[in-house]
C-alpha cells in the first residue's frame, strides 16, 4: 500500500514540476533559460 502512495505521490509531483517548469517558462523566459543552462 506504501508503495501505491508514493507511486501517486511521485506522478504528482511530476506533473506539478511540469506545470511549474511551464508557467516559469512563460513568465520569466530568461531565467529559466540561464538554470537549464547552469544544470547541465
């Protein structure tokens, strides 16, 4: 059952990363762009 919680809790966590990452994206373009460049 633990395992069934974190598996869900895991996608959400993706999906709100994901929409997170997204708004970012559109209202701050630049800075977005300079911490994908410093992550890799």
């Amino acid at each position: 059952m633990a395992g069934v919680i974190f598996l869900i809790f895991g996608l959400v966590a993706q999906l709100v990363f994901a929409a997170a990452k997204l708004r970012m994206q559109s209202v701050f373009p630049a800075s977005v762009n300079l911490y994908s460049y410093e992550k890799h």
